[in-house]
C-alpha cells in the first residue's frame, strides 16, 4: 500500500469514526492467531517495559506484525488512577506509533486511549467466543469507567447477552453506565453492588478497574461461569482471588507476561495454580483447545500485549486511508521535512 505524503494523525475521535468493534476484533483475532501460530519459533516477541510513578505509572508495549504489510507500532500509555477526582483528567492517556517495519517510515500517530479501550476489549470478545458458554446470556461489569462499554460491545458480538448488572466503587458511575447501556435495543441493564450482581447468576463477569484488593472470589462465580480479568496490568493491581483461579483453567493474552504482572501472578504467588493455563494465540491458532467443560470457570487474564496494538493500529490506519481515498480530509504531519 503506498500512502500520500506525511503521517496520518488519528485522534480519539477519529478512531472511533474509522474502526468499528467489529472491524477492530478482527484485526486482534488476526494478530492472535499470528502469534500463537508463531509460538515456539525464532520470531521476535512483542515488548512491555513498565515504570512506576507517583500516583500512576506508564507502560511501553511494541510489536511487529505482518498482517499483509510488515507494521511496527509502540505505544506509551500514562495511567493514573487519580486523575479523574484530582485532575479532571483521562486515566489513560497516550500516543501510539505506527510505523512501516520493512522500512521504518512513521505512517501515523494515533491516540492510545480509545485504541487501547477498543482493542482490550476485542480480546474480551475474543477470550469470550472460546471460552464462555455459547448460551451466556447475564453478564456482570466491575468498573464502569471507559473501557466498560466497549467490553460489553464487543462481548455482545459473541454471545447473546440480554442482561447486564454494573458494579463500581462510585455508585453514581455504575447508575450513570446503566443508564446509557439499557438505551441499547435487546439488552436490561441495571446497576448494584458485587452481591447484587452474583444474585443475577452471571455466566459471564468482567472486571476492568484499578483496585488493588481482591474482590471477585468463589463464592461469587457459578459453575461453568467465563471470567474476564482486565484491570489487572502491574503487580500492586487486584481482582480476582487466587482461590477463584484455582479452580478455573485460565487462559492467558501471554503467560509471561501475566505469571509476572497479572491475576496470574497473585494465584502463584499464593500458591494456589490454576487447574491449567494456556494462551490466548495457542487457542487462536487451534493449537490448544477452548472451553474444556461445561461446568468449570474459565478466566482470561488479559494484561494488554502489543499484538492487539499494531493489529488495531494497522486497522484503523487502514479504513483511514481508504476513507481519504473516498475523499475524506485527514491531518497529515511532515516529519521528514
């Protein structure tokens, strides 16, 4: 593909003219499934470098992918929990770069944001066609913040969810997602606290804060149940209880990476190992298989890896250009001049 002059800047706004769920689920099972395909072989693994800071941290996640055309992205992701109430502030703030990797010219900076709600989510939905009930039709959400919306999006895109309970600290925030979610056509959604959403017998639960306690145990998840843990990316972050995990088969975005920085970690530490653990792209590929049973909990510990980065990234940069090609106005940016 040949690309006019200068690099596409994509902002929030753009993103989400540009790359649907659909679209963007695609594109991370494609980059799944590459990787695990890959798995075993000399190809270079996709990097995270973490580094703390006062009140919040960043993270650094690059990969290449071929999808076709060679692309390298590196996204540099601020999150900080606080900022909302202190600030007024995104918790998550960033720029994703995505590059040629066959000859290192930048094709477009994009915000990381609404790429890094969106293709967290596509794995969710990913993780969930493998792994929930194909009947799953409850589903509980922790955290309704921005990242919740595109969970149960992409969620719904796999399972025929009718029903949604939202669980946040802030209960004005849940009512508030609530609210905006049972406007949605073929879906009642209302909000309460944890014990309220296991009353709902969920078969599917979502977590996607920033708590650092346990707060999804056993008692709260029925047999047969599809876990999604997302919140969980550095080692001080908690949610799921590592007696749940161990008795669940998990199914890792990375084993690597989630046995030092994810749900994964807290049940090792504790002693407490899954009944098994595999990874997302082995499952993907069809090089492991998906739901084991009927009745057993599987959970999906979901850390974020650069694949869902440079595939959603290399999506969105796509349909960007095709729509300019169709005569929409992009903002290009020099940076060789």
């Amino acid at each position: 593909m040949s690309t006019p002059l200068g690099s596409v800047l994509l902002t929030a706004s753009d993103v989400r003219s540009y790359l649907t769920m659909e679209r963007c689920m695609s594109a991370v099972g494609q980059g799944f499934r590459l990787l695990g395909a890959a798995a075993g072989s000399d190809a270079v693994p996709p990097v995270t470098v973490g580094i703390g800071a006062d009140g919040g941290g960043f993270h650094i996640k690059a990969g290449i992918v071929d999808l076709g055309r060679k692309y390298f992205a590196a996204k540099a992701n601020g999150n900080f929990p606080g900022n909302p109430l202190a600030h007024g502030l995104p918790t998550i703030q960033g720029l994703v770069l995505l590059c040629d990797a066959t000859n290192g010219s930048v094709l477009a900076v994009i915000d990381s944001a609404q790429i890094t709600a969106m293709r967290t989510a596509a794995a969710t939905g990913l993780a969930a066609g493998h792994l929930a009930r194909t009947d799953a039709a409850v589903a509980a959400i922790c955290g309704c913040g921005r990242q919740a919306a595109s969970q149960i999006e992409a969620l719904r895109l796999v399972r025929p969810i009718s029903k949604v309970v939202a669980v946040d600290a802030d209960a004005g925030r849940a009512e508030a997602f609530a609210h905006a979610l049972a406007e949605t056509p073929g879906v009642e959604c209302t909000a309460g606290t944890l014990a309220d959403a296991a009353r709902a017998d969920p078969d599917v639960w979502i977590t996607c804060t920033t708590s650092t306690r346990f707060f999804l145990f056993p008692e709260h998840v029925k047999d047969g149940a599809f876990v999604a843990g997302v919140g969980v990316d550095n080692e001080e972050k908690r949610e799921l209880a590592p007696a749940l995990l161990r008795r669940a088969h998990v199914v890792a975005d990375l084993v690597s990476q989630c046995e030092r920085i994810g749900d994964l970690h807290h049940a090792m530490a504790a002693g407490t190992p899954p009944l098994s653990v595999r990874e997302l792209g082995l499952v993907a590929a069809g090089r492991e298989t998906g739901r084991r049973d009927e009745t057993s909990v599987h959970v999906f510990d979901s850390t974020g890896v650069a694949v869902q980065d440079v595939a959603a990234c290399a999506a969105v940069f796509e349909a960007a250009c095709a729509a300019e090609g169709s005569g929409a106005r992009l903002t290009r940016i020099d940076f060789a001049a």
